[in-house]
C-alpha cells in the first residue's frame, strides 16, 4: 500500500491568510482533542488584522469563527501562538497583539458545551519584542500561558495561570532575568512544565510549576499519596470551604467532590 496525502481543502473563510513578505502570515497553531476534532487559529494579513480559528464537526471543517474582530490601532498580530486541548473537548489558544505601542496577551477558549467564549486580555505590556506565547492545560481545566513581560523595567520570562474559570490577575515569574524568546510548555505529570532556551547564561533549561492544586500532603508533589486527604474534602456540602480543602477544588468549579478525584486518577492511575 502506498501512502498518500488527500487533497487540500480551504478553511471555510481563510482565503485572507496569505504570505507576507518575509514569510507566512500565520503559524497555525493546531490541537486535536480525544474526539478527535481539530481546531487550528490563523490571523488574517492586514492591515487591518484580525485572528480566527476553524473547527472541524464530525471531521468537517465549520465556517472560520472570528476570535478578535479588525482594530485599526493594530500594528500586528504576533504569529507564534499556540493552542492545547484537554480531556473534557476545551480548547485554549493564545497570542499576542501589537497596538500603537502595546503588547496584549489575548486568551481564547472553547468550551465542549456552550462554544467559543469570549476573548479575555489579562495582560498588556509596553514590550515591543515578540513574545512566542504558548499555552498548556493541566490537571483538568487549568492551563498555564507562558510570555515575555516587563517586571520593573526588566524584560521577563513570565506565566499567567488560568484556574478553570479565569485568569489569575497576578503573573509568575520564572526565577531569574531570563531573555527566552523561544520556550515550550508541556504537561508532565498533571503539572506544567516549562523548557525555554536562556539569553542570558545561554543554554536551555527547565522549571515545574508548583502550584499546590491537588497536593493534599504538602509533599511537593501530586501523586497517588494524596488520595487519602481528599475523603474528608468530599463528605458533605460545607466541606470544601474548610480548611485544608483548597486544594482539592482539581477542577476548578467551586467545589470539592468526586469529579475532582478523577481527575487525579487519569494522571496517576498507573501509580506514576
């Protein structure tokens, strides 16, 4: 049998995302979720320049949904961003938009039950340098998106974490003055992890988020030895506001309960 490539088709709507002079206009970032279905994100050619993202419905691909609508204030739209899927069918994308000045981390969702969400913007900056945002879920619907920042006039590599319902207001920094123009961040034992190529002291290098979410022992570490603290989290409707029980909110919905205890068990279940 020979193998072969089936032919081409146009995303329904991305006749617009053309070449530009010094290459491609976008970097399609594309996820493909456990049913199977692919999101992938383009950006037209502006200006004015506007961001999109194409969904396929039972291996077809769906008119092109329109994540950020055209401002003419864009000088560009950064085109090294990134996309991830998790388990529960959501999609997450983010990039980074450049307006007379500013630098906006835009984040994007899709939610398995309801559609895309609307575009949320927890962070801008005054960098003018590219940021090659990437973006990770873990532990169920928290997700981690990874940037360059400027903290006290120092250019950072920094996160901003999503809990499941939001951003987080505050950023994370990555310890030490690290230059990363490129980094990747991937999920490793239900937790994030991020590899970056140093600017400083170059080389590259590798960080875990350590963020608490599900480590009921104070170990350091979510693994199957927090099993135990969770029964008393689960049992009964005011247990998850007790103490002790932040932790145990995995997915982030408000509460404590069975489906969070799931959720550890798809990561640990071969006791890893």
């Amino acid at each position: 049998m020979t193998d072969s490539w089936g032919p081409a088709q146009m995303l329904p709507g991305s006749e617009s995302a053309t070449f530009g002079f010094a290459g491609p206009v976008s970097r399609f970032p594309l996820a493909v979720g456990g049913d199977g279905e692919a999101t992938v994100m383009w950006q037209t050619s502006g200006p004015p320049f506007s961001v999109y993202a194409s969904r396929t419905d039972g291996g077809v691909w769906t008119d092109a949904h329109a994540l950020l609508p055209p401002s003419p204030n864009d000088t560009d739209i950064e085109n090294f961003a990134y996309t991830d899927t998790n388990d529960a069918g959501d999609v997450l994308g983010t990039i980074s938009r450049f307006e007379s000045g500013q630098n906006r981390f835009y984040g994007f969702r899709y939610d398995a039950g309801m559609g895309w969400l609307p575009a949320e913007n927890p962070y801008t900056s005054t960098l003018g340098l590219s940021t090659r945002v990437r973006s990770i879920f873990y532990i169920g619907a928290r997700a981690m998106g990874t940037l360059l920042g400027s903290q006290n006039g120092q250019t950072q590599l920094t996160s901003l974490r999503y809990t499941g319902t939001g951003w987080a207001p505050d950023l994370i920094n990555v310890p030490g003055d690290h230059m990363a123009f490129f980094q990747h961040v991937i999920a490793d034992a239900g937790e994030a992890m991020l590899i970056f190529e140093a600017e400083v002291n170059q080389g590259a290098k590798a960080t875990w988020l350590r963020d608490g979410v599900g480590d009921m022992n104070c170990d350091g570490f979510v693994d199957l030895d927090d099993f135990a603290g969770f029964a008393p989290c689960v049992q009964g409707p005011d247990t998850p506001a007790d103490p002790g029980c932040e932790e145990a909110d995995i997915d982030g919905d408000g509460d404590a309960d069975f489906a969070d205890i799931g959720i550890l068990q798809r990561f640990f279940a071969s006791g890893s």
